[in-house]
C-alpha cells in the first residue's frame, strides 16, 4: 500500500482554484489535465469545493462563490495555523483572513506577504495535501515572482525557514530536510532518482524565487507537468483558453495560459539537458 504524502512546515502543500464559475472550471482542467472530481462540501452549502483527483488521488482543489476573482492558490504547510499567522504579522506581512477550520479537513488562513503576494497557510488534519505530483497532470511546483526578492526572501526565511540558492538561472527556495523526509516516507528512491541529474539539494526544494516583470504584480504562480507542452497549447486553446507566452529553460518547454475564466498557470514540459 503507498505511504501517504505529508509535508513538514515549510513546505508548499497544496493548490486551490477560485473561480466564479465552478463547473466551467472542471470542464476546462478536466479534459487539459485528465482530472476527475469529488464533492467536498455538503450538497445544501451554498460554497461549492471539489478535489480534483488523477488516478484517484487528490490533485488541487477548485472552488469559490460567484464573485470571485479567478485565481490559483498556493497553500504552504503549517503545524499550528494561529501561531504561524502571529509570525507573518511579527515579519510584516498581513493576515487578510484568520485562521479558520475547513471542515474535518485542516484549518486555514490567507495572507499577504510585504511584497504584496497572496498566499495561505494550510494546518493539515484528515486533508494531508496534494498527494500526486510532479507527474503528467498534476502539480509541480509554485513559484513566486515578486517586485522586490530581497524584501519577500527575508520574510519566508523568518516565517518558514526558507533557504535561497542562486543557481545563475534562478533562485530555488528550499526547506532544509525536506529530501530526507521524502526519502523516509512517500518517496523512498528520490536521491537515487535524481541522480548526478539534479543540482545538489535538490531533493529540498519546494519552489523558485523570480523577479517579476515591469508591468507584472507579485505573485504565486503555478505549474502543472505535462508530457508536451505544444498539444497541451493547442489543447487550451480550443478549450477557450489563451496560451500567452512560451519559454525555453535549460530544464523545461513552459506555456503561460490563461483559462476560460482568466486565471494564469504554467504547463510544464521537462526537457533534461541531452533529452
């Protein structure tokens, strides 16, 4: 039986979508993504949330009231939601909406880190996280692109602990001992796996740190693996998305794409150095 997927503090855990129109969502991610969905909330509420699941396993989350704005969140794990929520605020941060309990599932709170960053803390219970990953349609990483780098990497270090490495092509944000606790849990072959591949520590990243464009507002963005970044466009596009920009790394073939609704994401093909 496969160990279940947990994530120590630090860690980004999850992904949520928050759209007016939630069955307009399942459709669009449904056939892009090959997900299937599952009811969270009572039948009667008058919020609907659905986990979006592949190969039966919990993906991300898609949800919200008419009047929302579309957006992807990104969740970082917690052990104490009320405690983590009196550090952001001791950093400089805000807390837009206090620690709460969703459901049997955890407790969560949103905030906004000094740059003006949106995101939120999950304190985990009967709901762990994303349990698939970093596989063709399921989540692979968060990044955030922020105005300032050297202001928000200040604070997610006194936060959580947060270690940024240059790497010249970017900065990967780690949490130090993450590798170790995939590798004596859900994920027992990573180093083996990862190889001479990766750069050293890899194993304990969780996310990039980009600076943002000119005209771009800070924020968490997010990425979902995909086999091949070209059908994937194409597929977007006739499901009435926008694939808006696309870039070449020395490691992935990425597209930018707006859904129907207008939230943004990143499909991500990985194209290792000699592949």
């Amino acid at each position: 039986m496969a160990v279940a997927r947990t994530y120590p503090e630090g860690v980004t855990s999850w992904i949520d979508l928050e759209v007016p129109d939630v069955d307009a969502a399942t459709d669009f991610y449904g056939e892009l993504l090959g997900w299937k969905f599952t009811l969270a909330t009572p039948p009667d509420s008058p919020f609907r949330y659905l986990i979006a699941q592949l190969d039966g396993q919990d993906a991300a989350g898609i949800g919200g009231p008419a009047d929302t704005l579309p957006a992807w969140n990104t969740y970082v794990a917690v052990d104490d939601a009320d405690e983590t929520a009196a550090r952001v605020r001791a950093a400089g941060g805000e807390v837009v909406s206090e620690p709460a309990d969703a459901g049997e599932g955890g407790r969560s709170a949103s905030c906004i880190d000094p740059g003006g960053a949106p995101f939120r803390l999950w304190q985990a219970r009967r709901r762990l996280g994303a349990q698939v990953v970093n596989t063709p349609g399921a989540w692979n990483f968060s990044d955030l692109h922020a105005t300032d780098p050297a202001v928000v990497e200040a604070f997610y270090a006194e936060v959580f602990g947060w270690v940024a490495v240059d790497v010249g092509s970017g900065t990967m944000i780690k949490v130090p001992g993450y590798g170790e606790h995939l590798a004596t849990t859900s994920d027992p072959g990573i180093h083996e796996r990862q190889g001479e591949l990766a750069p050293p520590g890899f194993a304990d990243v969780i996310g990039g740190l980009v600076p943002a464009a000119p005209d771009e507002p800070s924020g968490w963005q997010v990425s979902f693996t995909v086999t091949d970044r070209a059908a994937t466009a194409d597929l977007a596009l006739r499901l009435g998305g926008d694939v808006f920009a696309r870039r070449d790394t020395d490691w992935t073939r990425d597209a930018v794409i707006r859904d129907p609704q207008g939230a943004v994401f990143t499909a991500s093909q990985f194209t290792p150095p000699g592949s």
